[in-house]
C-alpha cells in the first residue's frame, strides 16, 4: 500500500510544526521518496537523532506503507 508524499509531510509537520519539508517521488509510484526536513528541533542532535525523530513522526509507516525514504535532515542556519 503506497503513502502519498502530502501524508508524509502532514505526519512530520504535526510532529516537528515549525519543519520545511521538501519531498520527491523518486519512482512515481508513491513508495519510494527522498525527503528533505529542516527543523529548529534538530538543534544540537546528531545526524541519527535527527532521523529518529522523522521517524518517530511517521508513526511507525516506515517499512508498511512507505518502503523507502531517502532522509536528509538539518537545523535552520
């Protein structure tokens, strides 16, 4: 079952209100995106913590309705 690309940035942007996120259907067929989110909430967490709370936000989607997710992650300059 595929995840539209405004689901996942409904779902991080509930989690993480202040986030820019870009997505990019990489296959076009909704399983396989890269996504880029920016978030003062990263500020001072390393590169895994970043992407665990992407994932967190996700709500546990990654792996059933989202097979792959190119993450990129970074705080406001």
């Amino acid at each position: 079952m595929a995840m539209e690309a405004n689901e996942i940035e409904r779902l991080i942007k509930e989690a993480l209100p202040d986030a820019q996120v870009t997505i990019e259907d990489l296959r076009g067929d909704g399983d396989h995106y890269a996504c880029h989110v920016v978030s003062s909430a990263f500020s001072g967490k390393n590169r895994v913590q970043q992407h665990q709370l992407v994932y967190k936000a996700l709500q546990g989607r990654m792996g059933t309705e989202l097979h792959a997710l190119a993450l990129q992650t970074a705080a406001p300059n």
